[in-house]
C-alpha cells in the first residue's frame, strides 16, 4: 500500500471516529426552539418508544434544533432525539439523507448524512434513537 492511500485511510478512519464520538452535546434549546416543541406537543402525552417509523410516516418532518425532530402522522407526533444531536440540522443550510436503499422504515441506530444544500458537500453524521409517539390526550386514553 503506497502512502497516499495509507493516509487517505487514516484520515477516513479518524473522521468517522470523530463523527460517531459519544461526547455529550451540550444540549440547550433556545427559547424560540422550546416554545415550538412546547406547541407541537401541546395536548399530547408520550406513549412507549417504538424502534422504526415506516418511511411513508416520514414526509411530514419538522426539524425543532440540532438535538429534537418531529415526525407526523395525522395526530400523532414522533419525537427524534439523534444520539449525540445532530449539529448543523437546525441552520437551514443543511439536508438529513438516509442513505439506505431498499428499506421500508428508519430505525433506532440508523446512520444519516448532513448534507450541504448549496454545495451537496457532506456534513457529517447523525445516528436516530428510539421514536417516542406523542399522542392526543383522549386518543391516548382510548388504546
């Protein structure tokens, strides 16, 4: 192996390193950003975590800030918190893309990529944790 590619393996290697550190983010949510969670989940209660969201659940995405994103389904709301956040989400200027093909759902544990919407330019990583459904107060009384 010439030292090019030995290198550029090294790199890589240090990336994805860095990228899936399990660091705690300091995760503090703006004023403006609480107030829009607090809204989204008004009248609602959690209910048990569920693993995978099937992809068709996925359309309706709201992102909150770089540590919360919501999934909707008619009244029911599926709070993402990505392991570790997933910085740069919130500013706008960046995409989440799920690069598996062939899959149905997303899952707990499932790597996304950041990516650059004015240069396509990846971002870094965000790994999905469990889905946490929030439904209407008397819809989640009637399970």
């Amino acid at each position: 192996m010439n030292l090019r590619v030995s290198t550029l393996i090294a790199v890589a290697g240090a990336t994805l390193a860095a990228s899936c550190s399990s660091a705690p983010v300091a995760d503090t949510r703006s004023p403006r950003d609480a107030q829009r969670l607090a809204q989204a989940l008004s009248g609602r209660v959690a209910g048990p975590a569920v693993r995978c969201l099937p992809n068709y659940r996925t359309t309706d995405m709201e992102v909150v800030d770089d540590w919360t994103i919501l999934f909707k389904e008619g009244s029911t709301v599926y709070v993402q918190n990505p392991r570790g956040g997933c910085r740069g989400l919130d500013n706008g200027g960046y995409t989440l893309v799920n690069r598996q093909f062939g899959v149905n759902q997303i899952c707990d544990g499932d790597f996304n990529q950041l990516i650059d919407l004015r240069t396509n330019m990846y971002g870094g990583n965000c790994v999905y944790g469990p889905f946490i459904p929030y439904r209407r107060i008397a819809a989640a009384q009637g399970r």
